[in-house]
C-alpha cells in the first residue's frame, strides 16, 4: 500500500477519534471547550491528511483506484461526522445540514450511476472549492470563540458553504448531464 493510500487509512482512523473527542465532556473526561479543541486538532489533521494525500498522490503518480474510491470516502464522512456534531452541538441549523449532506449523496450516487456506464466523474473546480470552504468552516464554528469577528466569520462561511454545495451540484449535474440520458 503506498503512502497516499496509507495516509487515506489514517484520516478514516481519525473520524472515531474526532467523535470519541466531542464525547470526551459527556464522559467527563474534560469540558466541552477541551471536547471542542480537541476535536478541531483531530479535524485539521484529518483536513491535513487529505491535502497530503491527493498532492502526493499526484506528485509521485501514485494514483490508484482505492486512492479514487477511498479518498472522497474519507472525506464526506469525516464532513458528514463535522456536521452532525455541529447540529447535535448547536451551532448549524438543520437545514445547513440538509443541503451541504443532501448534495454529497446527490453527487454519490450521480458517480454510481456513471460508473455503471463505465463514466468516472472526477472532482470539479466548484467541488474543490466547497470542500476547502467546509475544511475551515468547520474548525471555526467548532471552536465557538466568543468574538464578534469569529462568531461573524463563522456565519459568513456556513452561508458560503451552503451556496457552493448547491453550485458545485448544479456544476456537476450540468457537466455530467449525459449520464442521465444514457440512464434512460
């Protein structure tokens, strides 16, 4: 297994940690702000991970089709963990949720269906964009720092996240509208 594969591993490995770190204070261990830091340092290197992996991937044409499956995994479940405990936690309202979680299945199964035509859709520029979006919203409003400009910036981006899941969807499905008339 090569090293972007192996660092792929690890960022999966680190979602139950980011998880057991939020529960940390409903066991006690620490308070919520200790929970909250620890999962924001488990997050980014997590985020970390996934920069390293697809760069090195890249850099020492190490591409691999686990790399192509593994590598959007990891990341829309440790996104899909983030968000969870950011509703669970208070700080995103449901419908947040609903549409950055609801584009990542949509997308899912739009590359399903393509694959059974034997079309591999690959990351756009939009996508890219949102999850890079999504990768510093999150460790902020996670943090919950009690600042006007922090509070702010957090809102702001939760907004910015939403608008690019929602235009990097309509960008996939747009670009990849001829696997829905080959599917008839």
């Amino acid at each position: 297994m090569n090293l972007p594969n192996k660092l792929t591993i690890g960022r999966v490995c680190m979602i139950p940690l980011f998880v057991l770190a939020i529960h940390g204070a409903d066991f006690g261990w620490y308070t919520l702000e200790v929970a909250r830091m620890i999962a924001v340092s488990v997050f980014v290197l997590a985020a970390i991970t996934d920069f390293l992996d697809g760069y090195l991937a890249r850099k020492l044409k190490l591409i691999s089709d686990f790399g192509k499956f593994m590598d959007p995994l990891a990341d829309k479940v440790l996104v899909m963990a983030a968000m969870v405990y950011l509703l669970w936690l208070g700080d995103i309202s449901p419908w947040v949720l609903v549409i950055v979680e609801g584009r990542e299945f949509l997308i899912a199964g739009l590359r399903m269906l393509a694959s059974q035509k034997g079309i591999v859709i690959s990351a756009g520029f939009w996508g890219k964009v949102k999850t890079v979006a999504q990768m510093v919203m999150i460790p902020l409003v996670l943090l919950n720092i009690d600042h006007p400009v922090a509070y702010w910036a957090g809102i702001v981006l939760i907004y910015v996240c939403v608008a690019l899941s929602i235009i990097s969807a309509v960008d996939y499905m747009w670009r990849n509208r001829r696997v829905f008339k080959e599917a008839k």
